[in-house]
C-alpha cells in the first residue's frame, strides 16, 4: 500500500488476547479477499494486527460515495433505468468472482455497494458490522443458525435492485419479526421452504413455485408499475423464498433484462 492513499479501514475486535484467536471463518474470508483480484471487489491493500487492543485492521481499497448516500443524496442519477441496469450487472460481477469460489459474502446491502463517482465503477465491500434484516434472505430469518450461502446473497441483491427502483427498502422492517412479515406479504408463505424437506408436509416446494412465482410478480408490478417485463422477471427470480430455486448469479448475468444494454464479454 502507499503512503498517501486514501483507504477504507474495517476493525475487527477479537474477543480477548488469551484467545489467539481469530475464528476461522474471519481468517477464511481475510485469505480470500487477499486473493480476490476484480474490478468489482475493493481490494485488501494491507492488514494491521494490533495484539495490545486484540484488533485486527482491514485497509480496504476506497471510493467516494456508497450507493445508499447515493440513492438520498441524488436520487434522479441513482434511479436512473440505464444507471439501474449498470450498476446491477456489475454488482452481479463482483459477486460472481466470490462466489465462482463457492465462497459468499454474506452481508450485501446498499452501504456495501462503492461507486466511483468519476465513472460509477462498482466496488463491493464489507464495511457493515450489522446486517440489517431488510436485506436478509428469509431462510435465515426464520433459523439463526441456517448456512449464509451464494443463494442467501442473491436474495439480498434483489432487495437492492428494488431499492434502487423505488428509492426506499423493499423490505423496510426494523425487526426480524416485521421483515418475515413484509417478505410474507410479497411472495406468500414460505414455511415450507425454510423449514421442512420437500415433501414431508403434503406437497414439496416445486409443486409451488408456479403460484409464488405468480403471486411475486404481480405483487412486484404493483409496487413498480412502470417497470419492463424482463426486468420484473429477473427480480422475481431473486426474491424467490425457496433458496434451492432461486437465481444464480451466473443465470441472473446471462437474464435477458441485460440485454437492453451492452454487455461485458465475460463475469
């Protein structure tokens, strides 16, 4: 790293200097990010230990807005259709390069996303401390303990993707409870993909889709009336309840919703 660059810092408090002890999946996702070389993922520069205070500090390559700032600060740019579709493809980029190494990020959200003002290049980071439900997938609001997987990041994508249509949380709730809530009223009941097998209680989530699929889409109309039929589609897919079902990051970049522009050869 230079002397003189500005860079983002996330500080990690370890639990106590007794522990040695950086838990795995931290020092997983450290040597991952070291690893990762993309134009859509804020590079790791350098990592500080600082053992007296059991910190670890992370130099994260830096931009000069986020798209949450973005969407209150200019909201005519950030709702822009063709802006839209830009930024979405290349949040889809950044996150293909994780999860090409079967690896998630497991916190996307509006503050997450980076933009370069200058030419609106997309950075994903990962500066939150908090993930906020508004963004959470809900098999894993409704078990604590359920795996964050690529999946789980599609579905806080799509939250995005809507918030940038509509200039406000699609899922606007404070507490799990009122997010389960709000997710229930877009896409229905969803028990039965978070918490059962398919096909111990009476017919598995396939026989389902077809119904959720339609009951999203009519919903996500209402709510975005003026929105392409392409576009609605590939939001739908995103929001999809059942985790198994829902749209990878590889099929979401070949949608036909990115068609309307011009495409980068490859993810």
């Amino acid at each position: 790293m230079e002397i003189g660059n500005v860079v983002a810092v996330k500080t990690l408090v370890m639990q106590s200097s007794d522990d040695f002890g950086v838990p795995c999946m931290t020092l997983r996702k450290i040597s991952l990010l070291k690893e990762i070389e993309h134009q859509n993922v804020a590079r790791l520069l350098d990592i500080i230990y600082d053992e007296r205070l059991c910190r670890i500090h992370l130099m994260l390559e830096y931009a000069d807005t986020d798209l949450k700032s973005l969407i209150q600060v200019n909201p005519v740019r950030a709702t822009n259709r063709r802006f839209i579709r830009n930024t979405l493809e290349q949040i889809l980029r950044g996150l293909y390069c994780y999860h090409s190494i079967n690896f998630a990020h497991g916190n996307l959200n509006p503050t997450n996303v980076l933009l370069d003002r200058t030419n609106l290049t997309v950075k994903l980071t990962d500066l939150d401390w908090i993930i906020t439900p508004s963004y959470k997938a809900p098999e894993l609001l409704c078990d604590p303990s359920a795996e964050i997987t690529p999946a789980t990041d599609m579905f806080s994508v799509g939250c995005i993707f809507a918030e940038m249509l509509t200039r406000k949380p699609l899922f606007d709730a404070k507490t799990k409870y009122h997010e389960i809530v709000s997710i229930s009223r877009l896409v229905g009941s969803f028990d039965s993909y978070t918490t059962d097998p398919p096909g111990e209680n009476g017919p598995g989530p396939a026989s389902e889709d077809q119904e959720t699929t339609f009951r999203i889409t009519r919903n996500l109309e209402k709510i975005i009336p003026d929105f392409k039929p392409a576009g609605i589609d590939l939001l739908s897919r995103m929001l999809c309840p059942n985790p198994s079902r829902r749209i990878t990051v590889e099929e979401a970049l070949k949608h036909s919703y990115f068609k309307l522009g011009v495409l980068n050869a490859n993810p």
